[in-house]
C-alpha cells in the first residue's frame, strides 16, 4: 500500500501493521459492533453508514477506476449527513482529482500510484474561488458577490 | 504489409513510421513485419510519436495503401478541402481514399 | 450578455494555467497520455483524424463582435483560417497544436472565453434557443438561467467523472428551437398562478438509441432549478451504468427504472438537497438578468423596399419577427452552395462581428443548425446587412430549406466516423440548388450524421441519413420524419441503405413523392405524417 496523503491517522507500515484500524468491507461492519474503519465500494450505498457514523473514525472510499465518479457523490453524502472522521479516496486516484475530492469531503488520499508532493501541492491550490457549494463549506462566487 | 501510424504529439500531425523516424508522409511508411507492437511501445514510450497503432495495408506503386478508408483520409486530409490536404495540387488524390 | 466580474475571470485564468502545467507534463512525459486523455478532454481538446481538435465554448450560443474576432484571430493564427460551427453551439478548430493550445487559452480568456467541459463526462455547455431575448412568444430570456446552470455546472466537484457526457437545454417558449427533448435535461421556463417556474424534461438524446425526453416534473419553481438539477444529477452519478459505454447516458437510467421511479428518487434526493442551500439568492438571478435587459431599441418602424428581388427572398425565407416593432432577426446562413455546412472563414468570422458590431447592438447568437444570428437589426438597416452578407457570400435565402442542412464533419474530420458526410451535404444541394424548386419544398430540415454517435441529430431530421461502412464502403441509411421542434419525434429507417449518390437519388423520389401527395400548406413532415410511412417506402425502393 503506498503513503496515504493528508491522513491524520498514523500511516500503517507496508506490512498492514501499525496503529490504523483495517477498514472492513461494508457487509462485514453493518455486522460487526466494533469496527470504527469501513471501506464503501463505489456501487454501495453510504447512506447505509449513516445510523453508524458516530462509530466511524475512518471511511475508506473505493476508486477502482479514475473515470468512475460515484465516489464523489458518496463522500458528499457521508458529510452532509454529518460525519466528521477521516474521509480517504483509495485507488486509481490522479493527482488532477485531488481538488474535487477535497470539495466532497475527503480529507486523506490513498493513490494506487505514488504522487509528486510537488503538484499536489500545486493541484490543491490552484483555485481560490468556486462556483457551487459543496462538502468542503467553501463560500460559493454567489455569495461573495452578495454577502 | 503492417504499418504503424499516430500523430506526432506536440502539433498533432499524423505520422507514419518510416523504419527510423515518424514521416508525415504514407508513402514513406515501412513494412514493421511482426516487430510492430516492440516499435511503437518503445517509440511511444520516448514521445517521438503519441497514440500510435498497427494498420494493415497493401503495397501499390504509389506506396502503402492503408486498408481502412479512415486511415487513406488521415493519410491526405480532408477530401472536400483539397488545398488543406497533403496533395493540394493534385485532383486525383480525393479518389485515392475512396 | 453576460460580462464577467473578477471572480469569473480568476476562474478561467486559473484553468489557463493549470491546462499549461498539464501540457508541461505532458509534453515533458511526466503523464502519460491515458492520464492526460480525461484532462485535455475536459478542456475540450481531442486527439482527432488529421490533428488535434479544440472546441471553444459559445455559452448557450450567444457571444459578441470581440468575441467573435477573437474566434477569427484564432483561426487565422492557430488553425487553417476557418471554424466550424457545431450542433451545440459551439464553435470547433481542426489543426490545433498540442503546444500551442495553452497559448490559445490564454487568448480566449482574456475575451472571456474558453473551451471548460466542452468534452469529456461531464456537464457540456448549456444551450438555449437562439431568438432568446428577441422572440415575441418567450415568457421570460431563458438565457440568465443558462448562465446561473453554466455557473453552477462548472468545475462541479461531484459531477465531474459522470458516467457519460451530459447535455442541458434551457428554453422559454412553446417552439422549442433548441431541440430541448433531445437532450439529456431539457428545462423549459413556464408560468403557472403568476409564478415562474420550469418543466423538466430528462433522459433525451440521439446516439445509439435515441429518445425523447419525458416529463419528470411539471413544475419547478424558478429558484429550486439548481438544486432540483442537483438531484437529477447526483441520481445519474450514483446510478447510471458505467458497465457499457453504450448504455451510459442519462436516457438508459430513465428508461430502465421508468420515468416515474427516476422522477421519484430524484424527488427524494432533492428533499434533502434543498436543505443544503445550494440556490443562490434572488439577487443573483437579478445581477445577471440585467446584463440581459433589452438593447435601447430606438429604430422606428419602416415599410421595406422588396424592389430587389434578390432582397425580398432572402428577407422572406431568412428574416424572422422580432418582439419589438421596427426591428427583426436575421439569420445568416452557413449553407451556401457547394460549402461545408457551418464552416465560416476567418475573413467570413470578422464580416459577421464587424455586422453585429454595427447593426445587432454588438451580439450574435450560434443555433444548434450551424448557422448565426443578428438578433437585433433595424429594419432600415436590412439592406445594408444583406448587401455587406451577400458580398462575403453569407446570404445564401435557405433557413430551413432542404440545402439547409446539418451535418456532422464525418470521416473527413472525424475518427469516429463511418463515412463522410459532407461530400453527401454538397450533392444534396447541388441536386437541388434550384432556389425556386427548394422554396416550393419549402421547410424541410434535412440531418446528416457519419456515424451512429449522431452528432448530425440524422435522428431529428425531416429527413435524415446515417452513414455507415458496409464491408469497408460507405453506405447510407435514409430516416424520414423526425422532428427535435415541440412535435418531438424519431426518425425512421427507410430500409436497404443506398452508395453516395444513391442515397441523393433516393432523396429526391421523396421529395418529388411529397409534391405528389402534399395537400394545401403541408409542409414535407405534415404529409408524411397524414399518409404514413408506406407510400413514400414505395416511392423509394419501387
């Protein structure tokens, strides 16, 4: 597993060990009482965590492939309903998607391909200003224009 | 034959390789044989060519004629604007993608 | 029309620059171009048949005289001197240089201008009806609440990677010029008790299996349309196959749960989207309905001197009644005989900004069939715009006639085409150049598309034809009475497809079968439809 960008959670070492939580599948945590990490698969359905969010420190979202974007709409989900722990993107993550993934909640990232710290930096500045609320709370154009 | 063909990536125009180099002409282009996907990993690889894939062809006196109507337009340009093709002089050049 | 403040700008300029650091990569081979693929393309940037091809975006079609010497400037500096206009109302280059392209960028922005979304899963640009703003029979200008869409849609972070691309159409008028069902959300604004409101229509389109949008809700007021779009979209986010590249758009997910399951969960969802605040205040509408406030219309009315009777039939089949008394909407054709439908010159581009400039209070619209729109001429000063028009050979009288035709670049510019399209466009109306027989056809709108992707709306057509490869040739299928009007329907399959000049052939036992038939008024589709389908198979294949 490569580094985890942006975690708050200690990074688990190479062999899985480490002080994080394993994130269970979703059918294994709807039935475990203990587990605090999930991972959700891009064809589940986060509002099947949200009677379970207080329990949660970590939900781990599946991005098997770039081009499929219904991970954007789970985190967004899992913010709106008001989870406050760690939100990661884990897979096919490019290191251009890191902006949007940021604006739907996630806050950790977890690219199958290792990024240049560089760019990533540069990806998650390059815009000041947006045009539509979203899940990171940034203030929409709309509003800045008439307060 | 098996020619290789793509486009070059900084300006985007089509090439077609000529044993040793990406022409942006078919005529130049060589037989690759069964060494085709070797070359145009490696030539990809170096950025000397963008999006490059395998096309059958026949060989005619004029040169390499690719099989696919698709790659003759590629080859020339677009038939209904000949002074934009490779050939603007040339009135026949439209039949040859038919 | 809308002018941007700062925060518009600093939008467009940001992604100037992040396009040039994603070019720098790759270019510099730090992205592969698998990765670089979704990034140009989002930046409107193929990888086509001869080059690379940009498309600028013409936000619901609508633009300037600065804008369009712009689109000129850049024809003539980064292209081959000529753009084409496409069936969304944008505007397209054919020879773009990969290392030029953020240079270009950075050009149209300072115009205010960009090619953002007009490619890739995402929300493309929203087009509207060209006569916005100029029609007597809208209820309100569709186009600030394109603007408002076209602001909410861009850089949308959960929208971005959809399943396939989405098309939004916003109208205000029961003639719907826009093709509004055919898309993948038409939005239509309606009156209902006094308050402004919209029906939305979703799950239209063409391609492969084409349908007709149905109704999903009947009313929506006017300040829940961004949230209620919201819904839709995240419904189609979660839920749209992702399986099959072919089953991906909108239109398969609504037609596989039914309209009114689709409608249902998207009214669930947009319970609670609408707590989230994602509707801008009123005072946003109104900031950008006064950039769409009516010109100072100042031109009396006039009786026009037909004395010239190549004036008075272009007046007759290309000028249309504008809302306000003394004015009218000219529209230019891109048709003209032996050209490439919607292709203009650089030299044509700047004729047109120089006539907007002076005669349509400095705006031009694009329509969905390719050609342009003064929206806003005097009616004095029609003589000078058709004299100036007719010098730069733009005042071809077709509009809507059978050589009015839309066609997609086909297999002359693009990859995904089986055939060509073009060369088919030119012999159509060569058979048919005669301008009286064409007027005595009168309104037959006449759609070609190269390939089944159906970029040429072939589905839509009065006629329509559909280019494909049979066994390595070029053959053609013919479709007869469809219609993307407010009479939405789909065309069908006449049989056996024909070669190129069979297929013009075929066109013509048609047109000579309607002449036959037609009853008094009866335009080609009219027939058609009141004698069916039978005799005009017959007439085509004996």
């Amino acid at each position: 597993m490569g580094d985890v960008i942006g975690s708050p959670l200690p990074n688990p070492s190479p062999e899985g060990e480490g002080l994080e939580q394993p994130a269970v599948t979703l059918d294994a945590f709807l039935d475990q009482s203990n587990a605090t990490a999930v991972r959700l698969e891009p064809d589940e359905d986060a509002r099947a965590l949200i009677p379970h969010l207080g329990r949660l420190e970590l939900i781990e979202i599946a991005f098997p492939a770039y081009r499929d974007g219904r991970g954007y709409s789970s985190a967004r989900i899992l913010r709106e309903a008001g989870y406050k722990g760690e939100l990661r993107a884990q897979g096919d993550v490019l290191v251009d998607q890191l902006a949007f993934m940021k604006r739907c909640g996630f806050d950790s990232f977890a690219p199958e391909a290792p990024l240049n710290d560089e760019v990533v930096a540069a990806s998650l500045a390059r815009y000041d200003r947006v045009y539509q609320p979203a899940a990171d709370g940034a203030a929409p154009v709309w509003k800045l224009r008439h307060g | 034959m098996k020619i290789l063909t793509g486009n070059d990536l900084a300006s985007g125009a089509v090439t077609w390789w000529a044993g040793s180099w990406w022409s942006r002409h078919v005529e130049d282009a060589v037989d690759v044989g069964e060494d085709g996907e070797a070359i145009l990993q490696r030539e990809d690889g170096a950025r000397r060519v963008n999006a490059p894939y395998l096309i059958a062809a026949i060989t005619t006196p004029e040169g390499p004629r690719p099989a696919h109507i698709k790659d003759r337009v590629r080859a020339l340009g677009p038939t209904v604007r000949p002074d934009l093709t490779l050939k603007p002089a040339d009135p026949q050049a439209g039949e040859w993608v038919i | 029309m809308y002018k941007y403040d700062q925060y518009d700008q600093a939008i467009v300029d940001a992604r100037v620059e992040e396009f040039r650091d994603q070019v720098r990569r790759r270019l510099a081979g730090e992205i592969t171009e698998d990765q670089f693929k979704p990034l140009r393309l989002m930046n409107g940037l193929y990888l086509q048949l001869h080059a690379y091809m940009l498309r600028v975006a013409i936000p619901y079609g609508t633009l300037d005289s600065r804008q369009m010497r712009m689109l000129a400037h850049i024809a003539r500096k980064y292209d081959r001197d000529y753009g084409h206009f496409t069936t969304r109302q944008n505007i397209q280059y054919n020879w773009i240089k990969l290392e030029e392209c953020p240079d270009l960028l950075a050009k149209l922005a300072t115009v205010e201008m960009h090619a953002i979304q007009t490619s890739g899963n995402c929300i493309r640009n929203i087009s509207s009806d060209q006569y916005a703003g100029a029609a007597a029979d809208e209820i309100a200008d569709p186009r600030p609440w394109a603007e408002l869409l076209r602001q909410w849609s861009t850089f949308h972070p959960e929208f971005s990677y959809l399943p396939r691309k989405f098309k939004i159409a916003v109208i205000a008028a029961d003639e719907a010029r826009a093709a509004m069902r055919l898309h993948d959300i038409g939005i239509q604004l309606i009156e209902r008790d006094g308050t402004l409101g919209a029906a939305f229509y979703v799950g239209g389109g063409m391609g492969r299996t084409p349908m007709i949008a149905p109704l999903i809700k009947d009313f929506v007021p006017a300040e829940d349309l961004l949230s209620y779009s919201e819904a839709c979209l995240r419904v189609y986010n979660r839920h749209g196959r992702r399986d099959n590249i072919y089953k991906a758009r909108i239109k398969i997910l609504v037609h596989e749960l039914g309209a009114e399951e689709y409608a249902r969960q998207v009214e669930e969802e947009f319970a609670h989207v609408k707590a989230l605040n994602i509707d801008p205040p009123a005072a946003e509408l109104e900031r950008i309905q006064a950039f769409f406030a009516p010109p100072p219309f100042d031109a009396a009315d006039v009786e026009l001197d037909r004395s010239d009777p190549d004036f008075a039939v272009w007046l007759d089949q290309n000028v249309k009644p504008h809302k306000q008394a003394g004015y009218a909407i000219v529209n230019i054709s891109l048709k003209p005989l032996g050209g490439i439908p919607g292709d203009a010159s650089s030299a044509q581009i700047d004729v047109m900004a120089n006539l907007a400039e002076r005669y349509s209070f400095d705006e031009l619209r694009v329509t969905h069939a390719q050609n342009i729109v003064l929206p806003h001429v005097a009616k004095r000063d029609l003589y000078a715009v058709w004299q100036a028009l007719a010098e730069a050979g733009l005042a071809e009288a077709n509009l809507d006639l059978i050589s009015d035709i839309i066609a997609c670049p086909g297999l002359d510019y693009c990859s995904l085409a089986n055939a060509r399209s073009i060369p088919v466009a030119q012999k159509i109306a060569r058979r048919f150049a005669d301008p009286a027989r064409q007027r005595d056809l009168g309104e037959l709108k006449l759609k070609i598309s190269g390939c089944i992707n159906a970029c040429g709306h072939h589905h839509a057509g009065h006629i329509g034809i559909l280019g494909v490869d049979r066994k390595g040739t070029e053959n053609y299928q013919l479709l007869l009475g469809g219609s993307g009007a407010e009479d939405a329907s789909l065309g069908k399959i006449t049989g056996p497809g024909f070669s190129e000049d069979g297929v013009v052939d075929a066109i013509e036992r048609v047109t000579d079968k309607y002449v036959a038939l037609r009853a008094d008024g009866e335009r080609f589709l009219d027939t058609y439809r009141r004698v069916g389908f039978e005799p005009f198979k017959e007439a085509i294949y004996g």
